[in-house]
C-alpha cells in the first residue's frame, strides 16, 4: 500500500515521499524497510537515528524536531497508528458453527452466527447471542446470558445466571460468578453465606485474562457499559464500576465498593470494601484506598491521599533523615555553645 | 412466606406487621415491596429514607435509630440474613452422574453420588469421595484423592497426589500443586530443583477462584482445616496454613512459611519466606510481612509493624513537612533576631 | 540405597555411619528413620535436638555445630539435596501418544513423541515439538508454535502466532498472547487498539501459574532464554525480559518496559510502562518501580530508591513521631526560658 493511501486512510499528511510502499508495521526498535511505525513520546526520540523504517507518523509536536525522511503527520498518531494496524493486522481465523465436540444443553439458545467451540459447555437455559464466539473449553453456566457479538476465550467460567452484554470480550481463564468472600464466624468456624446474586455485565466491556469477578451475595456485581479491565484483577461481591473506567493489572476491588464512572486505576491498587469512589478518580498504581474519594481526585500511596499531598509526603521521607541528623548536629552544636553561654554569665559572677 | 415465619426461623422478633408477604431478598439499595434486607452496619443507615423493601432485619442497636415501619431485630442480624439467604436461594441444578465425555481413567475409583461432567479429566488411581461434583474441563491428576462431599469447579487443576479433605469448594481456575519454585542457580542458569512433595488440603476448606497453590519440594504444602482462601491468592511450597484461617484476596505467601490458627488476613499483603506468624494474627491488607510475628499481634505496613505504631508512623509523616518547613522557619526566623539580639548587644557597647 | 551411595552422587562426605540405608526424603521438621533431609539455613537449626532424620546433607559451616550422629557434608547442599530429590522422586506418568478425545487440526504438525491429551484444542498449522507434552483442556491456537520438550499443563492458554522454544513449561492456567492492553479513548468510550504483535518465549522458560503474558501490540512481547516466572505474574504487551532473569509471584511489569539479564524481583513488584530495568538489577518484594533502573542496582520501596536509601528512609520514619515530639518538648522548654533570657538582657537595660 502507498504511503500516501495510509496517510489518506489515517487523516494525516506526508512529509516526504508520499508513492513509497509500505508492506507492514512494527515497533520503531525493530521496522526495517518497508515498514512504517509510529513515534508519539519523547522517550522514544533516541531511537530516531538508528530507525530504519520507510515511514513513521508523528504529531505536530514531533514532527520538527524528529529529521526524519518521511513522516505522517496526524493530529491523534497514536489513534493513526491504530488505523494503520487494522490495515495491516494477519488474516484472523474467525470460527465457525458449532462444535460437535461441544457439550450444549438441549435447552440451550444458540442464536444465529454464534460459534462454539470444542470443549465448551453450554448448561441448559443458557442464552448464546448472534455471532458470538465460545472459545474451547469455556464455561457457561445455568440460565447465564451471552449477548451478541462476543468474544468468550479459551477456558473462561461463567457461572449460572450471570449476564454478559453485546460485544464483549472475556479473555483466557476469567472467572465470572464465582462465589462471593461472605462467611458467618463463630468459635466452630466459619459458615458459608449463600451467594445467590448475580455478575452483570454491560455492553463493550473487556475483562482481561485471569480476572475474578465474584457474584453479589444478594443483588448484583455489576461492571458498566465500556469499562475495559486488565489482567488478573479482582472484583469482589456487590462491587459496581460505572461506565467507561479503566482498571490496570493485579489491582483488588472489596466487596459492595462503588467505583464512578470514566475513573482511571492503575496497577496493584487495592479497594477496601463498602467505600465510594467518584466519578474521574484517578488512583495510582499500588495505592490503598481505604475511605470514600469524591469526584475528579487523583490520589496515591497508602492509606491513598491527594497525589500532590503524597508527592509532598514522599519528599519529606527522603529528606527527614539528613533533617533529623542536621538538628541533632545543631542541637549538640547548640548544647556545646549553651555551656559557653551559661560559663559567659558565670564569668561575671566569678568577677564580683 | 409470611414475616413470621422468616422471623421465627431466623430466631428474631418482629416488629411492625408479621403478616406481610415476602417473597424475595435483595440489598437496602434495590430491594422493592415483597423484599426483605438487611442493615448492619452504620454507613448504610443512609438507605433507609430511600428504602422500599418491605421489612428491614437489623440488630437492637440500630433498630431504635432505623424508624421503619417492619423490622425483624436479631441478635446477629447477618447471621440472620444469611439464613434468608438460603430461603430464598434460586433452584440449583446439581449436577448428576458421569457424563460420557469425561475423561475417566479405568483405575479412577468415583464413590457413589459423586457427578463427574463433560470434559474433566479424571487421571489414574485417583479417588473421587461420594457426592462430590466436578465440573467441566476440570484435572484431576495420577493418584491425586478428593474427598467427599466437594465441588471441583470448572478449569480446576489438581496435579497428581494431591489430596483435597471433604466437603471442600476450589473455585474455577484454581491450581493445586503445581511445581514450587525453587532453582539451583550457577553462571549457565537456573536448575529445577525437584518437586515432589504434595499439596494436602484438609476439610471444609475453600479455595477462591484462579489461586495457585503449589507443591511442596519435599515433604507438603498444608491447608488446615476450616480456612478460607479468597480468589488469586498464592501459596508457595511448604506453607503451612492453621486452621480457621482467612486470607482476602491477592495476597501471596513465600515457600516455607507457616501462618497460625484463626489469623485474619487482609487482601494483597505478602509474606517472606521461611518466617512464622502466629495464632491469631491480623494483618491489615497490603501489608509485608517480612519477619516473625507473634500470636495475637495486628500488623500493617511495609516492613509491617504493630498496626498502631504503623498508625502513628504515618500519621508523623502526615506531618512532617510542615514541621520541617516551621523549623527551618523558626531557624530563619531565630537567624534574623540572633543578629538583632547580637546588635542589641552590640548597642549598650556602641552607647559608652 | 546406601547413605554411601548418596555421598558419592552429590560429590559429598560422609560423616558418621556410611552403610545406613535411605529409603526417601523429608523436611527436617518430618522426616523420620530411613530419611535423609537437608540443613542449609541457620534457621532451621532449631529442629536438630528434635529431627529424627537418618542422614542430614549440610555444609562445612554447619558441620561442626549441627552435632548430630549422620551427615553427608556438600560443597553446595541445597544442590546435593535437589540431587537427592531426583534419586527419591516418585515415579512419573508420562502421557504418551495423541488422545483421540483432543481437537487436532488436520494442517496441525506434531512431532514424534509428542503426547496431546484429552480435551487439549490443537488448532490449524500450528507446530508441537518432539516430545512435548500438551496436558488436558490446553488450546494452542491458530500458527502458534511450541518447540521440543516442553509441558504445557492443564488449561494453559497460547494464543495465536504465539512461541514457545525449547524445554520450555507453562504450569496450568497461563495464559499466553491474550491481547495487550490498549486503547484509544474519546468521549465516546475506549477504542480497541488491534493488538497485532506475539509472544516469543525463548527456550528453558518456565511459566508459573496463571501467568498472564500478553502479545504484543505490534512486534513482539519476548521472555528471554532460561527465565524463571514464578505464578500469577503479569506481563504487559511489548515487554522485554531478558535472559536468565528470576521473577518471584504476583509481580506486574506494565507495557513496553524492558527488564535486563540475570535480574532477580521479588513477589508482589510492580513496573511502570516504557521503562528500562538494567542487568543484575534486584528489587526487592512490593517495590513500585517507576523509572529507569541501571545495572547492578538493588531497590525496594515505593517509589523505589537505592535499597540502603529506602532502609534509611523506613528508619527515619520509625525515629521521626518521637524526633518531632522531642523537639516540641524542647521548644516549649526553650519557650520557658527564652522570656528568662529576654528577661536576662532586660536587665542590664534597667541596671543603668
């Protein structure tokens, strides 16, 4: 494909050679020739002189200072760049029909298009929407609920009852619907609450390898519309996350907390239970929240805090040592001059 | 069921109309006419104005602040409510039988009642208990034993010679015994060091979804009786874990160490190898524990500490900053009059 | 065999009785009569008045103080006592041949001496090495290819394209080659970014549990030769790992960060997207490492400094409520007597 179609295709504008052909896309460590790739934070500027790819599509930002043959210069190069990898992505092999290896449920409902896979179990009363595909070795419980256009990976659980909206994507090994952490204590040990609710899933959501997403206790755990889920993440019982937030890798949500909408969590976080996280929070990675956050605040450390306030908080414990150690110094400094100061008044009592 | 008869099962008091008609269960936030809820805790006493549900179970401390009109007071009203919780539990389909796409090896001995389904793998001179179910595309590996009265989810790994007590739940994904990580490293690499003990799960433990509990390199990695293993936690080789105890989810114990009786665990804390924490303990979550601890002690922090001096250590860092920014003040401040008291001094000398 | 015989293959000495036979291997803790056990840490010193061991491996720093009747004394003796495992590991299945309840596509290529499983979902030209072993319910997908001699357990997930070299295993329930994380977010929501790239696992990896791996956005996430990841870890689309570098459970290595060789992290670490971790880098456990780490260097903390910093600064921390204290006795006290020193110079004012 010429250079100048792609640029075409990305909304951008060449710099350079527009009649080159580009035959793929790689990272700019490794393209070669031929190759176009993308350049859109300034750490990656050093591998500039040693690129060897035909093209790079950069912002306005960059596109001065980068010195480069050929560039595209798009408004959004990362969104560019994710056009140029829909043109260039390998022939997928979309599956087809289902399976005669698979177990279905006479009452199951597979809708049109769906396809499912050897291994896969499809329990009675179960809903199987249009064009969804059931990877191998999945699980769909009793009376669960798939809506179109999913995508339902390679041994994935979904456990009765639990719903999955349109066009969603469960990666490899997510358990959704599994028990609830609820328990009745006492000195004989500690007694299994029924977990009879449900796990609902919205439409457009993407739950990440791995991730546990345990159903309510009573009611439901509920992921909203959009909300796109890394790896092995935890969500506990009656958990809700509103639409559109992003959650990075590893991190633990406690039961019955409600996290608002359009937030943005990095990795490793933890969630004390039964809190309320706003709307456009912003939680940095390993942070602890243990308390309600309102809307739009950006916290981190633990207990998590106003980022700015830890920022202020982690440079205070970098300097605190020599701090301490300088007013030790000063006051044994002090203590040397106070014997000097009481010996000066002391002299004119000796003088009399 | 009339609230009555829920009151007289759950061995409460009605207060208000026992006649009302309840037909289900749902949290004080959804909960409609015919429902019933709960209220146990302060931060939900906001709900009440909103509520709909039909009766409120709460405990003698609330109920006197609740003002609604039907209450059933308990003495421990989540106790109370798990027993409606399993009243109103949805019709299980308990699985029945071994299905014919199992795979059951010939030497396999499956007690009476016990349900093998579609696409588990049942290994060699295994033992499956009466009235245990394994669910689809679960392993259960050569000479591995499962007692009675289990449920194996889907995706369950149980590697061979495991051994897993009566009336245990592994949530799907879990694995159980896989190869402990331990090496014998030189300049050409790192050589696997055997793994050949087991994992030995004892009875009425629970094992949440996608945890991996490894084997043990020799001799075994213990779960004691009664403990509760919420989703995605780790357990390295040759941990012992008492009975009773309870760990939150995500948290990652080193190979070696031994973790008491009865301790409360809090969600992704970790744990050093090769340490001893005793009877009792409770860690708060996120915690490291990277030593010995004694019975009874409540720890936080990294390294974690006595939960209180972490307390205050944090609190002192809170306020840390605006000291040393008053004492360089005070220091300026006590710097600009040490010239003046220097000059008013100097003046008396000045005036003669 | 004869305690002799075991001497002479770990290349050790006997001390004390050579003839006495040893019929298996335990932990010092269990092991009874007839069982030869391992002492190589100063903490289990402890458990020789009590050990009931036949033969105790240990090395010369330990041979004069252990004081007990039987030892084979090593060079190295935790890696006697893994040779001592392989001569006392109990006997393997190995599964042989292609089960014919397993998925193989006809344009599959499977090597001699490679065994498929039962429920195993072996998809279109993909190659499985010489004598590798694919256990149940695992999928390789579409052109992914495992190389000679490895085991992919139970459940284990690769995903299209995907590599795996040589010896490689991948413990039950990893997942290999689910998409990278990334979008491209408007108001309208998060759009997915094609994730075109693979995973290249270079050969003698061991991959822990319910790993989590992703592909590359574009070119390729690469796990060097001779890795060891423990379970449960996450690794982010376009990462680096370079070879022979050790990763103990949990950790989360975000994308396109570049980790060197030989490097040794603890569980429960966290990284940073984008950034470069040197050779011989170790982090210490729960570390956050947010910037570029160069060679040799050791970190821990949050975000994570110079080990020896990072001690000094949780010292600091501990010592800084009392400092603070101290110095407010202090000021209340200077404050009594600073009016006393006004009060002082006061006085020759009134004197004249």
């Amino acid at each position: 494909m010429k250079l100048a179609e792609i640029a075409r295709r990305v909304g951008g504008v060449v710099s350079g050679d527009a009649a080159v052909e580009i035959t793929g896309v790689a990272p700019i460590e490794t393209a070669g020739p031929g190759e176009i790739t993308v350049l859109s934070r300034q750490r990656y500027m050093k591998w500039v002189p040693r690129a060897r790819a035909s093209a790079i599509i950069t912002g306005e930002e960059f596109a001065k200072s980068i010195k480069w043959r050929t560039l595209v210069i798009a408004k959004n190069p990362y969104e560019a760049f994710s056009v140029v990898l829909h043109l260039f992505t390998p022939e997928e092999r979309i599956p087809k029909g289902v399976s005669n290896r698979a177990h279905i449920a006479p009452t199951a409902r597979i809708e049109d298009g769906a396809a499912i896979m050897a291994g896969a179990f499809i329990d009675a009363e179960t809903f199987i929407g249009r064009n969804t595909i059931v990877y191998p070795n999945a699980f769909i419980g009793y009376r669960a609920k798939v809506g179109a256009e999913c995508r339902i990976y390679a041994s994935v659980t979904i456990r009765e009852r639990c719903q999955i909206g349109d066009r969603c994507i469960i990666h490899p090994g997510a358990v959704i619907g599994a028990d609830g952490f609820g328990f009745n204590s006492d000195a004989q040990g500690h007694h299994k609450v029924p977990q009879i609710g449900r796990v609902v899933i919205e439409e457009d959501v993407e739950i990440g390898a791995n991730c546990t997403i345990d159903r309510g206790t009573v009611g439901d755990t509920v992921i909203g519309r959009g909300v796109k889920l890394d790896n092995l993440i935890q969500v506990g019982h009656n958990v809700r996350i509103g639409e559109f937030t992003v959650i990075a890798a590893q991190t633990g949500i406690s039961g019955s907390t409600k996290i608002g909408e359009w937030a943005q969590i990095g990795g490793q976080a933890g969630f004390a239970g039964h809190i309320i996280v706003g709307n456009r929070v912003k939680v940095v990675g390993q942070s602890g929240v243990i308390g309600d956050v309102g809307d739009d605040e950006t916290i981190a450390g633990y207990p998590a805090v106003d980022r700015m306030r830890w920022l202020r908080n982690t440079a205070s414990l970098e300097r605190v040592g020599d701090f301490m150690r300088e007013q030790r110094a000063s006051e044994r400094d002090r203590g040397r001059k106070l014997p000097d100061n009481r010996q000066a008044p002391a002299k004119p009592e000796k003088k009399p």
